[in-house]
C-alpha cells in the first residue's frame, strides 16, 4: 500500500493487488475474476487522529482506495503485454471475494461503532457483508496446528531435515512443550515458528557437518 512522506505517495498503489492477483492466475482473467483476494493486517491502515494539517494517507487516504475495488468495479491493472510498465487492461471486480483480517487491539467486540471508533470508515466497513470476531486460539489449536496443518512450521522443518537425509520426529510430549511456550510469547500461530527455530538451531547448524549423520533426531 502506498505510504506518505514529505514528497507525497511512496510505494505500491491499491490497483498492484489486480495485477498480483492475475500473475497468481498465471494470466487467467476469467479465473481472476471470480478468485479471492485475501488482505492481512486490515487493521494497520486504520484512520489515524492528526494534530497537523497533513493528510492521513496511510490510512484515511488507503481505505478510501480499496473502495473501488471492493463495490465492485472495473480497475486498470498492468497485464503481460504492457509496455514500460503501463496500466493497459481492466478487471471488474463485482465477483472477487475479498477477505480482510487484522488484530484490532484493544476492541471488545467487532462492531461498527468500536471498528469506526477505531479508526475504520463506515464506507470501508460497508463493504463487507459479513463482519465477525475470532476466538483467541487453545492450546488444543496450536497442537492441531503442529500436527495436522499441511503448511505448518513443523513440517517445514521435517523437509529441511529429510534434505539433510535425517529424519525428524517430534514426540506428543515435546509437541506440548512447543505449543505451551508459543502461547507464553504471546504472537499466535506465528510464534510456532520461532520456538520450532530455538529449539532446532543448534541441530539445523551441526546438520550439514556431521561425518556420519544419524538416521533420525528426535525431540522428546
């Protein structure tokens, strides 16, 4: 999204999401034009209060960009055949669905009132059929994350492994440790990861070394 400085627009603009959208599609526009558009971390371009006379566009200025796209219009976008990197073709995008997520700090509850109190214009949230709160995950979630997620942190590692031709087998008791130590970080899922790489980095870095290399390393 574009970001704002002393010069004015820095960045990338709104209509990029269009022409990332069809690269994804592999120059597909029918198949683009019935897709998803997923938009993490919504919450980061909320409206800000501002004691200067400065326009706020990283966020103000960026949610009134996305509402053309997201009312369902048509908007440029550089296809494969552009020349010099100029907007040559257009997509409607009234049957893209679009999905916004974001952390929301702060809010008890995810209604229009609290969103605009926020910092989310009633336009922007007017553009969304349906509005909802997760629930914070379990413990139970971050296990079922560990061992049942295709995409998960944990099976990243086994393939690193299985590339160093050691198999990595992480017992239900070490999964427990892994899953209780993400949550004390506090990030989510995403803290997986990070205790997966403390854990493992000492094995990751002695891995490529060893003369005879073990068949399996296990985490118990």
């Amino acid at each position: 999204f574009p970001s704002h400085d002393t010069a004015g627009y820095t960045g990338r603009n709104v209509e990029e999401l269009i022409t990332d959208l069809i690269g994804v599609c592999e120059g597909d526009d029918e198949r683009a034009a019935i897709s998803i558009i997923y938009i993490d971390e919504i919450d980061k371009i909320r409206k800000k209060e501002s004691q200067s006379s400065a326009a706020d566009v990283n966020g103000l200025g960026v949610q009134q960009s996305l509402l053309k796209l997201l009312e369902g219009t048509e908007v440029p976008y550089i296809s494969s055949f552009s020349k010099n990197g100029e907007y040559d073709s257009k997509m409607d995008t009234k049957n893209i669905m679009f999905i916004c997520s974001g952390a929301f700090v702060g809010l008890e509850s995810t209604s229009i009132q609290n969103l605009t109190e926020f910092g989310m214009i009633p336009e922007f949230l007017g553009r969304f059929s349906v509005i909802t709160q997760l629930q914070e995950l379990k413990f139970e979630d971050y296990v079922k994350i560990l061992k049942d997620s295709k995409g998960s942190a944990l099976n990243s590692f086994k393939e690193w492994f299985v590339s160093e031709g050691i198999e990595l087998i992480v017992e239900d008791d070490a999964i427990n440790i892994i899953a209780e130590r993400a949550i004390a970080k506090g990030l989510g899922a995403r803290g997986l990861h990070g205790v997966l790489d403390e854990i493992l980095l000492n094995a990751q870095f002695e891995a490529p070394n060893f003369i005879i290399k073990p068949r399996k390393f296990v985490l118990n």
